[in-house]
C-alpha cells in the first residue's frame, strides 16, 4: 500500500465530490461519485445498498479514485488527485455511521445522514498509486 501524502489527506478530509471507476462485467466502464473518507491511513466510502459499483468491486477489485482540489482563480491547470487501488468490501453496520460523519462534511456539520440506519457496506480503499497534478504527485520516474 502506498502511503497518502499530507497534502492528499488533507484534500480529502476537505470532502470533493469522488469519482469512482470500476469496470462492469461485459468490460465497461462504469462510474460514480461517492463521498469519500479516511479511516486512519485508509480511504472509505459507505454504502447502504448493493448497487453496481459493488457488485464490480466484488468481481474485479481494482478501481479508480479522481477527485478535484478547490478551484483556484486564474490557475491554468487546477489540482486533482487519480489514485489506484484495490477495493474491499465489508458488510455490516459500520456504514451508516461512516455516511453519517461524511454528511457532517458534505452536507453541513450539524446534519445527520438522512437513510435509516441500518446494515450496509464499508469500502476499503488500498492505495497502489497516485497521479495528477498536486504535491502529492511523485516525481520519481
């Protein structure tokens, strides 16, 4: 697993909108934005239904994140994150309170997740490789 970068971290605590790639079964593309988060050195997103992008985390694991940096007036090229990684699924009840502390920074601070609780799905994001344009790029070849 690749370790995040303070800078990564800090621009994914800050809470952009996360477009995830994942590949359907007929070889596809498929894509959605989700919330993202952190769970110590580990990116998570919550679910509360099997939708598609579970079932295809389920059969091929390997998925992308992309996500923007805040728009910087007068910036040619504005910062973004692309990070590969292997996805991991874990059911159970974990995922609504996860849902809930992302409202808090997606929606308002004081808001509450507005799903009834109940059992869903934790994905767990392990990190292979990041790219884009931010500090948090290497710049190793």
């Amino acid at each position: 697993m690749t370790a995040l970068p303070s800078a990564l971290r800090d621009l994914i605590v800050s809470g952009p909108m996360t477009h995830l790639s994942t590949v359907n079964a007929d070889g596809s593309p498929q894509v959605t934005v989700i919330w993202i988060g952190l769970d110590g050195d580990d990116l998570v997103s919550g679910h509360m239904s099997w939708q598609a992008k579970l079932r295809n985390i389920e059969r091929d694991p390997r998925v992308v994140l992309s996500f923007d940096a805040p728009r910087v007036a007068g910036t040619f090229l504005n910062e973004y994150a692309v990070v590969r990684a292997r996805a991991s699924i874990e059911p159970g009840d974990d995922a609504w309170d996860l849902l809930n502390r992302l409202a808090k920074v997606y929606m308002a601070p004081d808001v509450e997740f507005p799903a009834p609780k109940g059992p869903g799905y934790v994905v767990r994001y392990s990190v292979e490789r990041i790219g884009g344009v931010g500090s948090w790029v290497s710049t190793k070849s």
